[in-house]
C-alpha cells in the first residue's frame, strides 16, 4: 500500500508528530499534513500501527462517519460501535481503534460525539 515513507510522514500517518520538543500524539498531530496522501492511507496505517487494520477499514469508517452525522448523540455513537461489531470487529477494537482513529482521520468534526 505504501511505500518508502519519511520518517516524518510516517510518523504523521501514524498520529504521532516528532517535535523538536518530544512528541506529541492526537490532533496535534495530525495537524501535520502528509502531503499526496490520502485520508484512507492515513486511516490504513495508523490502524496497522494499533494491529487493527483490515481490509474494509475505509469503508467500515466512512459508514460509521455517517452514521454519527446522521445522528450525532450518544445513541448514534452506540449504534455506530454495533455496525462494527456486526462487520466482524472484535469488541475491544471497536471503541478506541477502529471508531475513534476512523473518526479522528475520516470526520474529526465529530470526534466530541464519541464522548457524549
């Protein structure tokens, strides 16, 4: 899928930004942008970098995307972890990894619905 990456586009596609200062995880750095790379790249590696890659991971995360800006309360967050857990995802990857890194890469606009 990819292939001869920086260290630094790595570092990004995997959510963790190198700093002169340390490092930094989350939003700050995907604040970093990697250049020509998609946002589907993005999801596929920092999942692959959690263990939870696959190969329908894109699209598992834009289905939960919509189904949290069709319904953006704590009953569509629930409802969004049930479509994984339907699509085959083992539960302990369907809150923190699979759901919350494809929200933070596909939709970040609705990553405060995931704390409702």
């Amino acid at each position: 899928m990819l292939k001869y990456l920086s260290a630094g586009a790595f570092a990004v596609l995997s959510g963790i930004a190198l700093t002169v200062a340390g490092t930094v995880s989350g939003a700050a750095a995907q604040a970093v942008p990697a250049p020509g790379i998609s946002p589907e790249s993005v999801l596929h590696a920092r999942l692959a970098v959690l263990g939870a890659d696959r190969p329908d991971a894109a699209a598992l995360g834009a289905q939960a995307c919509g189904t949290l800006r069709a319904n953006p309360t704590a009953d569509g967050s629930r409802t969004a972890r049930r479509q994984l857990g339907d699509a085959g995802v083992p539960a302990g990857f369907q809150e923190g990894w699979v759901l919350g890194t494809s929200v933070d890469v596909l939709c970040p606009e609705l990553a405060a619905v995931l704390r409702i």
